[in-house]
C-alpha cells in the first residue's frame, strides 16, 4: 500500500512540475493578416496621434519605452510584450494588428477599444486616430 501511494505521489509531482517545464506556446497569427499592410503614412501626425492612444491603451502594461516594464506588467501571468526586439521588428503590420485586437492570454482584445475593426484592415485600418497610428507609433519604440 506504501508503495502505491508513493507511486502515485510521484506520479502526481510529476506531472505537477510538467507544466512549468514546457515552452510557452507560440501566438499563432492566422495567414490572411500576415500579409496585411497598414496603408496609414507613418508621418508626424499619425505618430503624434498613435502617441496618444499608447498612452491610452498600452503604456500601463508595456511602459514608456515599450519593453513590457509597465507598473501593470508585474501583476500579469506573462511578460507584456517587448516592442524594441528583434523578434517584434520582424513581425508584420497585419501581426501587430491581429494582435491588438484578437487578444491572447493576459494581453486584452483591443476589438471594441482601438477604431480599425477586420472588414477595415482590408482595404486600410481604418481613418485617423486608428490601429494603423497606434502601430506606427509602436515601430518608433525600435528607434528609440
């Protein structure tokens, strides 16, 4: 009886300490956005608007520089993600997009809160003061 509770025990940590051993999943963007552009000009205008809503809707997550160190980051179950990396340059304008508005795990659906909703990505993100600003915006934090 000693030896199948132990077993089971065992069997039990094991699979307990499974979980922290696994590799993050992997944010899937589906195909149809990663090909998508932002016809937004990225101007000082556009910045200057897409400043505002980061201010808005992301710095208390991913902070001032876009590293993911905002006051709100240290609360999440997950590191927000880091505007200034490789990984994040590389990703395109329709990702970013998907992103935002899709939402995935701590990261919120920015659907119904950032102007620019799927049927407008398609042709454009939408008019001024949209996600396309906010994205430009965002692809300053790489220069900075």
């Amino acid at each position: 009886m000693k030896s199948i509770v132990g077993l089971l025990a065992t069997m039990v940590m094991s699979v307990f300490l499974s979980g922290f051993n696994q590799e993050p999943k992997k944010w899937v963007v589906p195909e149809k956005y990663q090909q998508m552009k932002n016809p937004v000009p990225s101007d000082a205008n556009s910045i200057k608007i897409g400043k505002v809503m980061y201010e808005r809707h992301c710095l208390s997550c991913h902070g001032i520089t876009g590293k993911g160190d905002g006051k709100k980051a240290i609360k999440l179950d997950q590191t927000p993600g880091n505007f200034t990396t490789t990984a994040f340059r590389e990703e395109t304008e329709g990702a970013i997009f998907y992103k935002m508005t899709a939402g995935h795990k701590d990261m919120p659906s920015f659907k119904r809160r950032i102007p620019g909703n799927e049927d407008e990505i398609e042709g454009s993100f939408g008019k001024t003061g949209t996600a396309g600003d906010l994205i430009n915006y965002i692809r300053t934090l790489n220069k900075k």
